[in-house]
C-alpha cells in the first residue's frame, strides 16, 4: 500500500509522490488528446494495456489518481473515487443511483447531515425515503416495506454500520437478502458508510454492500487537517459515480490527495492503537459510578444485541465510545466544560482524543421525535479515542466526572 500506484522515475526519483499543483496537463498530441477524452467520457472503454492520461484536475491529477488506487486495497474494491468531503461523497451516490419516485430503505441512526439530506432534500426531489431502525428483523423489515406501499419502487439501502452515535450495527446480510429478494429489473443497491470502522475494522464489499463510503477526514485522514470522503466499488458502478463528480466538481485537490497518501502510511498502526486506548478507556466508564450506560463494541457479549453480527461482519471493536452521563444536559455538559487534555470538538477519528455532545451538536438537525426514538439523550456524550497514552484519557475523563 505504501508504494502502490507510483513511479519514481516519473517524478525524478521523488521517494515520495509530489503535489502536482497544476490545473491542466498538455497532450503530446491532438489524437492523444482525443483517445484521453473519449476515454474519459465513456465514449468507449480502454484498450488492453491502455493508460487512461491526464487531462485537467476536475478529472484527473496524479495525486488523486495513486490515492485511489491505495485505498481500493483495503477494502479489494476495483475502482475508488475521492471527494471534497464526505458529505460530498455521500449526496453525490444518492443523486446519481435515485430518481424521482424511488424509494430509499435507510439505517437510523446516522449521522445528522446524512439524516438531514435524506430526511429532508430528497423527498423534495421526489424521492421517497424510509427508515429502519437497529435490531428489527429481516421479516420485520420487509413488513415495513410491505406497509409503505412502495416495496416495488426500493432502489437503494442506505446503511450506516455501527451507527453514528450509538454504535448500533446493522446486519449487511440481511440487508442483501432483502435486496435480492425484490429485485426486478435492476439490481437493488447496498451503499454503506463505512467511516466508524475502515477501511481497518470492517470491510462492507465483501458482505454484500455494492458501495462503500467514507468521511475520509476521519481515520483515513486522521490528523484533523483535511476534509474528504471517498468512495469505492465495482468499476461500472464508480464510472457512473466519478461521471458525475466531474460535473458537479466536488472531487479532492492535489493537496488532499497527497495528505491523504501521507496518512495512509500510518493509518494501521495509528488505527490499533486508537482501539488498544477505547478498550481501557470504555471498560473503565462501565464501572464508574456516575455512568449509567456505555455503547462500545467490545463490551458485547454473547447474547446481547448486535453481537452477532459483531462476530459475523466486524475485524475488531473500534475507537469510538458513547455513554449515558447519569443526569442529562446539564451534567453532560459539565462533564464536557470541565476536560483538560481531551478536546471538545466534533469529529472523530483522529489522532487526539475527542468528545462532545450529539444530541446539541453534530446531530442538531434530526427532529425532535426521531432523536427519541434513536436514544439520542440530552446525557449521551460521544468520544472518539485517541493515540495519547490511555491512563492520561482516563485520568482526564475522571477528573471531569468529578465535578459532576
């Protein structure tokens, strides 16, 4: 992976892929030009052994280019396309794989800009969305389906898997035998945001999904000094999506790209021992008096909901950790006022511990009674775990609990 996709001898000997800052690239000649475009436009497919060339940064940029050839490694997807954000990388599979009058079957919780471009863009759009909730079976589910009226019309099941602040899973099985099983003409989609776990902890393409994403800012990134997202799949279905990239413009700079090439190297070490530090750290909140009740990963056990597909579906129990404050938003938040070495910020997956608190903040935009029925509380605080040394989160997390 750290060699993958670049040639040396193509940037003087750089050991390292340059930022190739340019807009545009010259063609040797007018019938290259040409043969790039036609190429790049889905005119036709590449030749055997044909390079596709470099035409203008919107499309294509040698940093971007090795980039995506890196990361379809970690999930063994064909092809990858990289965004601005991971917003952008999401908004932009809806809109190129939904119409007006489809349906979209999608997981609650997730992320509260996800929920927010579903719950309320799309249906403007004509786009009918439905959603289904942690622990609902797979007969349950086509129930749902069966009394929306519009079974016949599903496109698409958006899953975010474990969920986003409750770290929920969602089985991708069940989810494909659902598809299967009220596929017409077409084949029914899995797009699954992959951001809590991956690429390290879950690969998504190899339990059905068709498409997985991610707000590469996150573990991807991993140093909080970019924004992107990212997505990966089959060839057909990324040529479709990165057509569309092109048009709407959102793909990432030079710049993110070679960032991004630079935190891939360190992304597995940085990634075990984020989860080393959220097991101590999420063992320790079990046991403390002033917490009512932790969401994590690796304190399933057998019999539990979710545990499972836990066993079934995921590579390892993550970094990301969410508790009940015994109390509610006046505790959480002097929970949350009084930390020292965690920071208070929304985010996660980087390198320095986060926290914050999700019902006022990164899912503000979810409507009051679907946060209820999510159990996003005003006591739910979320952290993301960092690589500090894990008895310095402890120390920290209990000196704040102890003004509460």
């Amino acid at each position: 992976m750290m060699t993958h996709g670049y040639k040396p001898e193509l940037s003087e000997g750089a050991i390292k892929c340059p930022i190739f800052q340019t807009s545009t690239f010259v063609f040797k000649t007018a019938q290259e030009g040409k043969a790039f475009f036609e190429v790049a436009y889905g005119k036709r497919e590449k030749l055997p052994n044909e390079e596709l060339g470099l035409i203008y940064s919107r499309i294509n940029n040698p940093d971007l280019e090795i980039l995506e050839n890196r990361l379809c490694l970690w999930d063994q997807a064909e092809d990858c396309a990289v965004f601005e954000s991971g917003m952008s990388a999401i908004t932009t599979v809806l809109l190129e794989f939904l119409k007006p009058g489809d349906l979209l079957l999608y997981s609650r919780p997730i992320y509260g800009g996800t929920d927010h471009f579903i719950h309320h863009f799309l249906p403007k759009m004509g786009i009918d969305v439905l959603g289904f909730k942690p622990g609902q079976s797979e007969a349950e589910i086509l129930q749902l389906l069966e009394a929306s009226g519009k079974k016949s019309q599903l496109k698409m099941i958006f899953v975010e898997t474990p969920a986003n602040p409750t770290n929920d899973l969602i089985d991708l099985s069940c989810c494909r035998r659902i598809a299967d099983q009220l596929e017409q003409d077409e084949r029914i989609l899995i797009a699954t945001d992959n951001t809590y776990m991956g690429p390290l902890w879950q690969h998504p393409l190899q339990h059905g999904a068709d498409l997985v994403m991610y707000s590469a800012t996150k573990y991807i990134g991993g140093h909080s000094d970019i924004i992107a997202g990212a997505v990966l799949g089959s060839k057909p279905l990324l040529q479709r999506v990165k057509t569309l990239r092109t048009f709407l413009g959102n793909m990432a700079g030079p710049w993110t790209g070679w960032l991004m090439m630079r935190s891939l190297e360190t992304l597995k070490v940085r990634m075990e021992e984020q989860q080393k530090n959220a097991q101590q750290v999420a063992k320790h909140l079990a046991d403390h008096p002033k917490v009512a009740s932790v969401n994590y990963l690796g304190l399933l056990q057998p019999g539990d909901r979710g545990y499972d597909i836990f066993s079934r579906q995921c590579l390892g129990s993550g970094a990301m950790v969410s508790f009940e404050i015994k109390g509610g938003e006046s505790e959480a938040f002097t929970f949350l006022n009084h930390l020292k070495l965690i920071k208070l910020a929304v985010s996660l997956g980087s390198t320095e511990s986060l926290a914050q608190h999700p019902k006022s903040m990164t899912h503000a935009g979810v409507d009051d009674e679907d946060l209820k029925t999510m159990q996003i509380t005003d006591a739910k605080i979320r952290l993301s775990i960092g690589v500090e040394h894990h008895q310095d989160i402890i120390w920290d997390i209990d000196q704040a609990l102890h003004h509460v």
